[in-house]
C-alpha cells in the first residue's frame, strides 16, 4: 500500500525534466528555440514528442519515418549514445549532435 507522500514523490519524479543541449545547426531552423532547454520526458521518443511540442517540426528533423533516430544525429544521455527506447532519469544530461562529413 503506497501513501499520499509516496504517490507524490513518485509524480514528481515522473515530471522532472531532463536537460537537452541542442546542437546550433537545428537552433536555427527554429525560431525561439534555444540551445539549452528542460522537457519532462521519461524516454528519449518522449523527449522528441516535448522538443516537438515545443517547436514543431523538430521531430522529422531528428528521427525518420522508421521512427528511429536519423543516421547523421546522435543523442547521448549521461555520455552515453542512445535510442528513442533509452529511458530517461530525472534530470539526465541529454546532447543531441549532428554528425559531420566531408573529405
């Protein structure tokens, strides 16, 4: 049996933000979006789904159609690369990074 503190503690922890740092290349395609923004998200597709919300349009830039994300974006969440499957923990530093190519 869970208590009315235990009920909020676990909302709360569901609605924490992560810290996404996006990378100057996408800022631009966005009008008042910003390089360093907080999205409550349990999972990385929940915090595309919040980036999106925020300014549509930035979900078909970062994944495909498959959905997965594009082969030129990397997400890593804590240092680590990650899929639209990673969960998320409460205050993760999440860095999406456009690749970059050329001989």
């Amino acid at each position: 049996m869970t208590t009315i503190g235990e009920n909020a503690v676990r909302q709360q922890a569901e609605e924490a933000p992560v810290l996404v740092r996006l990378p100057p290349h996408l800022v631009v395609l966005f009008p008042g979006a910003e390089r360093l923004v907080a999205v409550p998200a349990r999972s990385v597709a929940e915090m595309v789904d919040g980036l999106d919300a925020l300014w549509p349009g930035m979900r078909e830039r970062i994944c495909d159609e498959t959905p997965a994300i594009r082969r030129h974006i990397n997400v890593f969440v804590d240092g680590r690369r990650a899929r639209l499957s990673t969960p998320l923990a409460p205050g993760a530093d999440v860095f999406v990074i456009t690749a970059i190519s050329g001989g």
